[in-house]
C-alpha cells in the first residue's frame, strides 16, 4: 500500500493537533528532538542490516569451508553430507533473501516518513540527496544497496546447488 504525503503527515500530526496551539513555542523544539531521534532509529536500521549480512555471510562462508575441509579428507560417508548440507545453505540464503528484503521495506517507509517531515523543516537533505541520486532509477547515479545486497545469498544458492548436482546420484548419471 502507498501513501502520499498528505496521507503520511496526516498520520504523523494528526493525533496532537492540540500540541502545535497549546505549546507553540516548544513545538519547533520538539519536532526537531523526534526528528533527531527518529533519524537515529533509522541508523539502527542500517547498523542491523549491516550486522545481518556479517552473520549470513560468515555463516555460509563456514558451511562452505568445513565442506572444503570435509572435501580434503577421508571422512565415511561424507557425501551424505554434501547431499543434505545444501538444502540447509539454501534454506538459510532463502531467509537471508526475505531479511534484505524486509529491512529495504522498512527503510524504505523510514525514507518516505524523513522526507514526510522535512518538508516542513528549513532544509530537505534526504529528499535533496535522493534527488541528486536520481531517486534509485538511474544506475549510473546510484544502485540501491539493496539490489547488490539480494545477489549474494543468490551466488550462495546456486553454489549449494552445484554442490548438490554434483555429489547427488544424477551426477553418476551425467559424469560428473
């Protein structure tokens, strides 16, 4: 569902009209304190998002490695573990791929909502830089992080595929 900046500030002042006639002096005040806190909600958002691919990448980098490991030596019945261990990367890629595209929704509407109040702010510096970045639809400009961010557990998947393929019995079938 997308909404318009009327529908947003109606949301967001809507509630305490009776904030801006009772307490005009300290209004000014407190929209830029929520803005202040709002804006730093928004850098948790990044942080986690940050903190989410280290996990995920260093997760499957792990798997990917003890399966290196396992490769390398003499180990009963480890192509057990080459058939089964793919299907579990894969899972968690698939997750990793739903938590991107998640946080990009919720950045997305945190976005919507820093441009929302600016407007009524002196400057529009995330509008202005949106802009600037030709708000997502020029790749020369700008490739939103997301989109490279999406491509990595997809490299995973396809690697636990190939391991998949050629460890399965269909890779008797085709010599592999």
């Amino acid at each position: 569902m997308s909404m318009d900046g009327k529908e947003i500030d109606n949301i967001l002042t809507g509630i305490h009209t009776d904030h801006k006639e009772n307490h005009a002096d300290k209004y000014i005040d407190h929209y830029l304190e929520q803005y202040r806190i709002y804006l730093h909600m928004f850098n948790t958002v990044s942080d986690r998002r940050l903190k989410t691919n280290e996990f995920f990448l260093g997760l499957n980098t792990a798997i990917m490695a003890i399966m290196g490991y396992i490769e390398t030596k003499i180990v009963p019945h480890a192509s057990i573990v080459f058939i089964l261990v793919p299907f579990v990367g894969i899972a968690i890629c698939y997750c990793w791929y739903e938590i991107i595209i998640s946080l990009r929704q919720l950045c997305r509407a945190k976005f919507k909502v820093i441009h929302q109040v600016e407007q009524k702010l002196p400057v529009s510096l995330f509008k202005t830089e949106w802009i600037l970045l030709g708000e997502g639809k020029n790749a020369k400009k700008y490739v939103p992080l997301s989109k490279i961010e999406k491509r990595i557990p997809i490299i995973f998947i396809v690697l636990y595929i190939i391991i998949f393929l050629f460890n399965s019995p269909i890779a008797g079938i085709f010599n592999f």
